[in-house]
C-alpha cells in the first residue's frame, strides 16, 4: 500500500521502547523494584556505585528477554555482551549505563497488528538488556533539584524497531500491540504512568523516494494519546521548517502536554559519543538452548495463536479474533461465553459492541462487567433459541448491567419480553396491519421495498416488540404473494 503523504511528504517513524521488566529485584542487584517507596530507600551499594561493589546478572530479567524474543519470533543469542554507555547526568551513579550495544539478547523479529481492517507488520531491530537510571526530582517552588536512585538498576529491555511506520495512527497502533504483548507475557506490568513502558520515538519526514530524513527523537511518551498528540506536532513542524528553507538538526525533545508542542532538550548523541566499550565486570551473557526450550514450553498460549484459533474453532472473522485478543481477560470473557452458549458470533457481536462500548465511557476493563460471561452466555442463548428478540435483549441486557437483576430467565418473565410463539396469534397480527395498511399494500405490490418494511415496522410496534422478525417478515410475504 502506498504511504499516506502528508503535504507532499512521507512520514518515517521508528520506535524504541524502554519496557521495565517484571522482577523483584533490580537487574544487577538485590534490591527491590517495587514502586512508591521512599526515596534512596531502595538503592543498595551496588545500585550506588560504591567502590568495590560488582554487579551480578538477574536470571529471571535474562528469562523475560527470552519470552519476548519467541513472541517475536526472534533470534536468541546463544551468548551475548554487555557494554558500558558512558555519559554523565547526576541521577546516573557510575557514570555510565550497563547496556548491551553490539550483541544484543535479542535480535531481529517483527509484530503486526491492525490498522483499522488493514494488517501491518513492524521489524525489530533488537532488543538488548540494560539497566534504568535513577530520577531528577525539580522542586520549581524551592529552586532545588533532588535525586531519588531507587530506580537506578531497575531492569529495562529497550525494544528497537526499523523505521517502518507512515503515520502517527500507525505508531500509536504498534505501541499499543507491543503493550499488549509484553503485559500478555508477563514481563511487564504496562503501567505507563509509573514509568514501566516508556515510548521514544524517532520522528523524520522526506520526499517521496528521497534518501531518510534527519531524524528528532521525541522521549519518553508515557500515554497513547500523547503519543499520537506529540507525533503528529513534530511531523508538522518538520515540515514547516524544511519549506521555509531550514535544515532539520539531529536532537532530542520532549513533549509538553499542556501546549501540545515538542521543544529540543539537547542535540542528538551517536554511538561513538557514548564511548561504549565491553564491561570488564560481567562475563558474556550465555543462553543455552535448553534454557531456551524450557521458556517456551511454560509460556501461555500468545495472542497471535489465541487469534488464529479463535477463527479455526469458533469460525469468527480475523478481525474479531483479533480485537477479543487484546487482552487475556477479554479472551477469556469471550470463550467463557462462547463455550457456555454455543453462540460464538453472537458473543463476539455484544462482547466487541455494546460491551465494549460502555467499558470505554468508564474506561474500565473487562474484568470489571457487571455482566458476567455466564449471564451473557444464557442471554445470547435466549435470542438464539428464539426466546427474546434482539431489541428485547438489549432490555435484559440493561437490567444486568444497572444490576436491577441477576437472573436472565427472570427479567424476561418480569418485563414480558417472550416472542410470540403463537403461529396464529402472530397471522392474526399480521392480517390486522395489512388491513389497516392498505396504501402501503398497494406500493409493496408494485415492487417498493420501502413500504413492505413499514408494514414489518407496523407488525412489530402491533405485538410489542414481540414477534419473531423473520417470522413476521416470512409470513407477511406470503400474504401479499411475495
């Protein structure tokens, strides 16, 4: 498909994302990860750089680098390296960050999703293993800075891609996919608020079949929205500044919600600024093949799986196998229900509609429904056995969510909501209105589709909301010889 121009220029967007992994203790340390402590609580001697102090490598930060790199369908690297990132900033101990840079853990891979109906596909370059800073706290009020280190050490794996996105709405799309996969996995808690899964994005613009553009890299989105906000800013502000006849300078920046605008914070630093050389203090990081078959026998089954069997056994659309896959509690919701009712599109239907239509204005999980799977299974199979009409649905439906009741059965019997399975009652119905009706007789009999759904309208308002539609509709057309 052809990139979407904007203004006459393709937009060249490559992510990298800082995912804090789900450990309990920091990445080269004993120390603890866990979030909201006091500061400098959690900063042992290690995480301090005190002299004499060594790092030793977390197992279990090196297993969800694994997980991630079989969701991907990447490589692992049967022995990696790690390397000192040398650059000075006061929430930095050593003065200098244990990264990988040459022999990353992970290596190549890719993820697609959907945009809209449309499938993507993004390549990672890597994703390598390295320890978070600690925290410049900026007190405006006082005019004093402090340090909390209690991140400092914390394990990260920086996941990059290549510069495979066109657009904003397609590197929201990316980020939200990967967010769901590392949480899906267990490797990360997602909470972008707390600073768990940390989004730069490498933003350039260029002429159709040009050569790249000079890239800024905008830090540190923490929320899709500021994501899709702060994108969409710098591509125009790129553009502007290249057709007012200036150059675009290699620089970081940062996004101010408030304003909606990026503004640099300091020219872009390369590889040989950091100075990277292999750290003396850990050995070559090795992986054997057994560690690696072990992860991958315990993993649960990934989305993508999920998905494709999702459409092999319940016969749904890709595109709803895909959307009742963005979360393992949505999944869960739906096969409960599927399995339950035996109405598999009909749950897709309501889980991917009005349910997740209402959990959006609350922005609230699935896990919070007030309507159970089990509620929602016996419902569905009510309008499939032809018990209640969809309309009356939507009526049971309302009563179990608002909670005035719990039972389905129960709420049908006290609102009257049975379809009439009276054959004659319904025929006498439907004689009744095409009586009353005889102008719109005449149109349906002169070939006007308009006129025989008004009658059907006029059938279903006659019982209340009662009658069977397709019963009606069927019995209607042989009435009127159609």
């Amino acid at each position: 498909m052809t990139a979407k121009l904007i203004h006459g220029y393709e937009v060249v967007i490559g992510f990298e994302t800082h995912t804090q992994l789900a450990t309990k203790s920091k990445i080269f340390s004993r120390a603890s990860t866990a979030f909201g402590a006091e500061p400098n609580t959690q900063a042992c001697a290690v995480d301090l750089a005190l002299p004499g102090t060594l790092p030793v490598m977390n197992r279990e930060a090196v297993t969800c680098a694994i997980k991630l790199g079989l969701a991907l369908g990447s490589t692992i690297a049967p022995e990696s390296v790690f390397a000192r990132k040398n650059y000075f900033y006061p929430d930095l101990p050593k003065g200098y960050q244990i990264s990988q840079f040459e022999i990353p853990v992970v290596q190549g891979g890719e993820l697609s999703f959907l945009l809209g109906e449309e499938k993507k596909t993004v390549r990672l370059v890597r994703a390598h293993l390295e320890e978070d800073a600690g925290k410049s706290l900026h007190e405006d009020f006082i005019g004093q800075s402090g340090i909390d280190l209690n991140r400092a050490g914390t394990p990260l794996l920086e996941i990059v891609t290549e510069p495979d996105m066109r657009s904003s709405e397609e590197a929201v799309a990316y980020a939200r996919e990967l967010h769901k996969l590392v949480t899906w996995i267990g490797i990360c808690d997602g909470n972008m608020q707390e600073g768990s899964f940390r989004c730069d994005a490498n933003v350039s613009v260029r002429k159709p079949g040009a050569e790249l553009g000079t890239r800024r890299e905008i830090k540190n989105l923490n929320s899709f929205k500021n994501m899709q906000q702060a994108i969409d800013y710098e591509i125009r502000w790129q553009i502007e500044e290249i057709e007012d006849g200036r150059s675009i300078q290699q620089a970081t920046v940062l996004f101010n919600p408030d304003t909606g605008e990026t503004r640099a914070m300091r020219t872009k630093e390369d590889a040989a600024d950091y100075r990277y050389f292999p750290d003396p203090d850990l050995p070559p990081l090795v992986v054997a093949a057994e560690w690696v078959e072990r992860v991958r026998a315990e993993m649960a089954e990934l989305p993508r799986v999920m998905a494709a069997r999702f459409v092999q056994s319940y016969g749904l659309p890709e595109y709803d196998a895909t959307l009742l896959t963005q979360s393992k509690a949505m999944a869960a919701y739906f096969e409960t229900a599927a399995k339950t009712s035996g109405q598999a599109k009909l749950v897709s239907n309501w889980v991917m509609g009005e349910i997740s239509r209402r959990l959006n204005t609350q922005e609230a999980g699935i896990e919070t429904a007030p309507v159970s799977a089990a509620q929602l299974a016996h419902m569905v199979a009510r309008i499939a056995d032809g018990t209640i009409s969809n309309a009356a649905a939507r009526q049971v439906f309302e009563a179990l969510w608002s909670g005035e009741a719990t039972d389905v059965d129960a709420v049908i019997e006290a609102k009257g909501l049975k379809q009439i399975q009276d054959t004659g009652a319904l025929e006498k119905i439907v004689d009744e209105v095409i009586a009353a009706n005889p102008g719109n007789v005449e149109q349906v009999k002169a070939g006007k589709d308009k006129a025989f759904n008004a009658l059907v309208g006029q059938i279903m308002k006659a019982s209340q909301g009662k009658a069977n539609p397709q019963q009606a509709t069927d019995l209607l057309r042989a009435r009127l010889g159609g």
